[in-house]
C-alpha cells in the first residue's frame, strides 16, 4: 500500500492500484476536509487517468465534509466509484444531499472488491 499523505489528528489517506480486480483502493482514515483533501484529489486523479475504478474504504472514516463530496463527485464523470464502510457521519452527508445514489455502496471492502472484480469481468 502506497501511502499518499498523512494529516494531523490521525488522518492519513492511502492508496493501492489492484490490478486484478483492476481497481484503486482508497483507505480513508480520520478526519477528511479542504485543509487534507488533496491526496484523495490525486489518488482520484491517477484512477481517472488510467480509466481503473475506485473503491474508497470508508470505514475509518470520522469526519468527511464538502470537499469529500465533491472530490469523488468529480471522479465518478470518468470512472465508477464505490464507497465501502460508510456509515455515521458520511452516511448522513449523503442522505442529506441526495448523492447516495451516485455511488455503489458496499457494507465492507471484502464485498466492494468482489464487485468490482465482478463488473470488471461482466461489464457495468
């Protein structure tokens, strides 16, 4: 696993490309805001340019404000993102703003690694 940034207060975002399943997964850890977004933009950034989906392990994750929001919202114009773990906080964010609907969501890492190596098998 290729470490892309630590933050303060216990936040580190982590990045490791699966090639089989062909998918980057994105381990979120703590707190995610404007002041630590940019190593999730460019974890997004490097997925979107090789075409590879994104599965974001959310499980860890305690805080995830706008800026969250529209970094993977702005990833899944180019490829499809999953989100696993997303509960509490996360969950309400979006419920609230209505993007639940936007992402494929998966109760573990386990079950989103299966599905995406499912999809990549099978098409979307």
């Amino acid at each position: 696993m290729e470490t892309i940034g630590d933050f303060p207060a216990g936040t580190s975002i982590t990045a490791e490309l699966r090639r089989t399943p062909a998918v980057w997964l994105v381990r979120i850890v703590g707190y995610v805001d404007i002041d630590c977004i940019e190593p999730l933009r460019a974890a997004l950034s490097e997925a979107t340019r090789t075409r590879t989906a994104v599965l974001l392990d959310c499980s860890d994750t305690t805080f995830a404000d706008s800026s969250f929001l529209n970094a993977v919202l702005q990833a899944i114009r180019f490829v499809p993102v999953h989100l696993a773990g997303v509960s509490g906080m996360l969950a309400s964010l979006l419920k609230v703003t209505g993007t639940e609907e936007a992402f494929h969501l998966h109760p573990d890492v386990a079950t989103g690694l299966r599905e995406c190596a499912r999809r990549e098998e099978n098409g979307p």
